[in-house]
C-alpha cells in the first residue's frame, strides 16, 4: 500500500478546447448588450475570474462581435431587408423617389456550385427624396444667375 501525501505536484491547465467563442457570447450576451464598448481586456479577466480559464484576445474579439450580432442583429441581415424599408417609404410616402443601388455578385466557382450559399448582390447605396421634400424646393423663388456680366444701369 502506498501513501499519498498531502502536495499536489500537478499543474492544472487554464485552456479549454470547449470554450468556444460561440458558448462565451452567450454568456456575454447581457454583458455586451449594456456596454456594447466592452473592452477585449475585460473580457478576458471576466472569464479567469468567472470561470478560472485563461482566453486569447482573438477568441474574445470573437465572442464580442459574435454578442454584438446576437443583440444588434447583423449587418448582412439588415442590408438583405433595404427593399422592404424601400418599399415601405413609398408606400407611406406616396410619390416620393427611392433608388437603391447595388452590385451583382461576383464570386468564384466554389461560390456557385454551393447550394446552401446565398448569392445576394452587394448594396452599394440608396437615394431618398421624399414627396414634401420634393414640393417644398420646387416652391423656393427662382435664382436668376448672370455669369460674366457686368451690368452698368
């Protein structure tokens, strides 16, 4: 029989490979929605001091941007929605001008050939003039504009 003593000699290890970034941001979610600027730094001593492990920055920029998406929705999602806000302007605004351009998708093969892949064009930009806008400049006074003349009298 052998006996043990009392001191430990192991080390213990401060990484876990199932800490992902995906399970720290739903653990950050109420975090970052009250301080959307949540420096990287504090959320690396939140996680030693919550949970004992040690994160790299890369996997906390992660985890923030991917909270960021949870509470803000992201940015893909909302550019998809710009025709329904087009649509929507015209229809409570009748008579008003919006213009929305974009780019077509430009990809390589492996792009096209992956079903589950969205192929959704590019939004470039959006113009709006809205129909009171509009009436009230056409109503403004007339410039007459006299370039190179020299009036005497």
């Amino acid at each position: 029989m052998r006996k043990i003593g009392p001191k430990h000699t192991c080390s213990r290890g401060n990484k876990l490979k199932l800490m992902n970034s995906e399970w720290l941001c739903k653990k950050l979610n109420t975090s970052v929605s009250e301080n959307p600027t949540m420096r990287l730094q504090d959320i690396m001593n939140k996680t030693t001091r919550k949970w004992g492990i040690r994160i790299s920055k890369t996997k906390a920029y992660r985890a923030r941007s991917y909270a960021i998406d949870l509470v803000d929705g992201s940015f893909r999602d909302q550019y998809k929605r710009m025709y329904d806000y087009a649509h929507e302007l015209r229809r409570s605004n009748p008579h008003s001008t919006v213009k929305i351009a974009t780019q077509p998708f430009q990809g390589d093969k492996g792009d096209i050939e992956n079903p589950d892949r969205q192929l959704c064009p590019h939004f470039q930009r959006i113009y709006i003039c809205l129909k009171g806008c509009m009436e009230s400049f056409n109503s403004c006074r007339s410039i007459i504009e006299l370039d190179g003349c020299f009036l005497k009298g």
